[in-house]
C-alpha cells in the first residue's frame, strides 16, 4: 500500500515539472519580449529627438502617424468634422 501512496505523489509531481517547465518558458519568452520592446522604444524615442534636432516639430509627427494608422475614411470624416466645428467657432 505504501507502494501505491508513492506513486500517486510522484506521478502529479511529473506532471507538474511538465507544467513548471512549460510557464518557465513562457515567462522567459515574454520577458525577452518585454526588453525588446524597451529597446525599440529606446529607438523610437532616438528618432524623435532626431526629427527634433533636424527642425520638425515632433507634435505634428506624431499626429501625422496617429493618422496613419487610421482608415481613410475615419480621417476624412474627422477632417470634415473638424472644419465644420472651426467655422462654427470663426476660426
């Protein structure tokens, strides 16, 4: 019976060192990530004091790249939004 007892604590115990091994992996791959992502922002931030140095006024690079990323269409409906506001306003 002892026998018995013995193989049941050893064979989670198995399993486990499966599961261990497994989040041991994953937790390495994304904290491999997380640095790579620390050094492109590192990067990014590199060229933004570029543009800076270069005369380009990095609010507006950002803007420009905000817009990038959205729909064409979503940008002309803004676009169309935002000059209908300014005349409201008088600007």
């Amino acid at each position: 019976m002892a026998v018995d007892v013995m193989e049941k604590i050893e064979e989670p115990a198995q399993h486990g060192n499966i599961a261990a091994d497994r989040l041991r992996s994953l937790i390495d791959r994304i904290e491999r990530l997380e640095e790579e992502r620390k050094a492109l922002g590192s990067d990014i931030k590199d060229i933004y004091a570029e543009a800076k140095s270069a005369g380009f006024d990095v609010k507006v690079i950002r803007q420009l790249i905000r817009i990038r990323k959205q729909e064409p269409a979503d940008v002309e409906e803004q676009e169309t939004l935002l000059d209908v506001y300014r005349r409201a306003l008088g600007m």
